[in-house]
C-alpha cells in the first residue's frame, strides 16, 4: 500500500536520446509529463530545473525605478506549469504559470513571501516588471 505523500520522483534526464535541439527537447518533456499525469495513482506531475529546497542558479534581482548600494539576488529555478501543485504550494496572489506559458516560453515568474517583502516592501508585487539578470527578458504578470 502507497503512503500519502510519497513523492515518486525522477531527477536525472538531461539528453534523451534523439533529442538534438530545444523544441525537441520540449515535446520529449511534454510527451513524458502527459504520459505520466495519466498513470493511476499520480495527482500531479512537473518538470523543473532542480527539486527542493535545491535551486538551480543564482541571479541578480533588478526593478525599476528602485534602486540600492548592494546588488540584489536570489536563486531561482525553471519549471513547467504543475511545479507548485505538483509541490502542495499555495498561491497567496496573481496566477499560476499556465501551460499556454510554458509551451510559448512566456517570460513570466512566481515570486516567494521573502522576494516580495525583501524588494517590493508594502507594494502589491503582482503585474511588477522584474529582470533577473541571468535572463535577457523582463518577466511581468
């Protein structure tokens, strides 16, 4: 017998063979969380860059019309549209990535409590443009 919570869990697919560019790369992905998603048992699937409390890089935080003496950072991770139900993670404001995001590489992100109290103070940080510098994009929504 299954024990709630148990977290089935694949942490290693970095070259699927045949794969040779990146939009082959997001239909392998695609193909693979579909397939999984539809298995009996399974709530939710994702994909992501690492799992937590791990992260996948660190960057520099930059926001207009603020600006500071110390550079601003935190880590991030890169995922597709199920990471936060996948995780059991409540959305406390705005939306959630949405497939539509993922699929056309929208630049969009989710922000934590301690990102938007460190640098959005009493401001409503939903719909704020934000530049993490290892990106060349500004996300918004």
């Amino acid at each position: 017998m299954a024990r709630p919570g148990l977290l089935g869990l694949l942490t290693d697919c970095r070259n699927p063979s045949g794969v040779q560019n990146r939009d082959q790369k997001r239909v392998f992905f695609r193909k693979a969380l579909d397939r999984l998603a539809i298995l009996p048992g399974v709530i939710a699937a994702t994909e992501a860059s690492s799992f937590p409390p791990y992260s996948f890089g660190w960057t520099e935080v930059l926001i207009p019309g603020k600006t500071h003496s110390e550079p601003w950072g935190t880590t991030f991770d890169l995922c597709s549209e199920g990471y936060f139900q996948t995780l059991s993670r409540t959305l406390l404001r705005g939306r959630l990535l949405s497939r539509s995001d993922v699929e056309s590489a929208r630049h969009v992100t989710v922000i934590n409590q301690t990102l938007a109290r460190r640098y959005f103070a009493n401001e409503n940080p939903v719909g704020q443009r934000i530049k993490f510098t290892t990106f060349e994009e500004w996300a918004a929504d």
